[in-house]
C-alpha cells in the first residue's frame, strides 16, 4: 500500500505546484499589463487582485510588495538561463560567445520594455546584495559554475579567482544595461552591445589576453 500510495502523493505535489505556479504567473501578468496602462505608481495591489481573481492574502503568499512582482522576471530569466547553460556546456567547442549570447539575448525585456524596466533594475539592484534571497544565490552560483568551466576549457585564465572572474563579468553585464537605461536616449542598441561588451572583457581575461 505505501508503495501504490507514493506515486499518487507526488502526483498530487506536482498538481499543487502547478497550480501555485500558474496563480503567481497569472498575477505577475495581470499586474504588468495594470503597470503599462496605468502606470506603476498609480497601479494598487487591490487592482492587480481584483484584475487576477486572487484574494489579497494570496498575493502577499507570493510577493511581500508591489514591486516584488519585477522579481518574478529574475526567476523566469534565471531557470532559462540554468536549462539553456546546461546545454551549452555539454556541447564540443568554445562555450564562451554562446554563454554571451545566451546572457545577451535575456537582456531582451530592457529594449522592449523601457518604461517598466526602471522598477526591474530597482528590485534587482535592492535584493542581489541582501544575503537572503534565493534567486540572487542561485544566480551567483551559476556564475560561479561557468567561471570554473571556462577556466577549465583554457578560456579564461587559469591563475584568478573564479568569484571575481564572476563579479567583473556581472559588473560589466549591469553597468550595459544601467547605462541604457539612465540615458536620456538609448546610446545604443542594448543587445548588440552587450555582445561587444563581453566578448572583449572575456578575450581580456583570456589566458594571454592581457598585456
């Protein structure tokens, strides 16, 4: 009987988790659709509640603020960022101009949507250097993980610390997109130049890319 009980138990887990995570994209739509017709100021949570048929203590199961919702984004980015690594790395050749593309193209949403993007960098920028949120650490090691697989394929330099191989390649991925986005106009296209960005700070900390 435990045994024939098992299978149903996780069956039904996987039917609540399903069901969580449908009510949180629902609401995360709901309230991005609210902010780009209204304005995200001028958007209540009463209004996203009401807009997504969730009761208000339901919303607050899944985001403690308004803002907290942009913070659904990085979770979205950084499961396709995990998955689309992972089959990065376990193809021959140099994993490096495929890992910037992969880290270029997430930056997609900051092109497309500018007026929402100010709040995405805001709440990114107030929990990657809190020490408690999960996605942050998830996104750093994950960083972490692509540093030493680069060192050991021979492109990156094998004598530096992976974390602060890490930390300048972050630097220079969120400094891009700052820049594109405090300009009065965007100085360029923001893709493209992540690309550019990356490859060079790569090449530079190439074994012998440096002078």
């Amino acid at each position: 009987m435990a045994r024939s009980g098992t299978p149903v138990a996780g069956a039904e887990r996987s039917r609540r988790e399903r069901k969580k995570e449908a009510t949180k994209d629902r609401i995360f739509h709901t309230a991005c659709a609210l902010f780009k017709q209204r304005g995200v100021d001028a958007t209540t949570i009463d209004e996203i509640c009401e807009k997504a048929d969730v009761a208000k203590g339901t919303f607050f199961n899944y985001f403690p603020h308004k803002l907290a919702v942009f913070g659904y984004l990085s979770e979205q980015w950084l499961a396709q960022a995990e998955a689309q690594a992972a089959e990065i790395l376990a193809r021959p050749g140099r994993a490096g101009p495929r890992l910037i593309g992969l880290f270029a193209e997430l930056a997609a949403f900051y092109e497309q949507e500018p007026a929402l993007s100010k709040f995405v960098l805001d709440e990114w920028m107030r929990t990657q250097h809190a020490g408690t949120d999960e996605t942050c650490e998830r996104w750093e090691a994950l960083g972490l993980r692509l540093m030493r697989r680069l060192q050991e394929s021979g492109e990156l330099r094998p004598d530096e610390d992976p974390e602060r191989l890490r930390d300048v390649l972050h630097a220079v991925h969120q400094g891009t997109i700052l820049q594109h986005l405090t300009s009065p106009k965007p100085p360029f296209p923001l893709r493209a130049e992540l690309r550019r960005r990356l490859t060079l700070t790569i090449e530079g900390l190439a074994p012998g890319g440096g002078p």
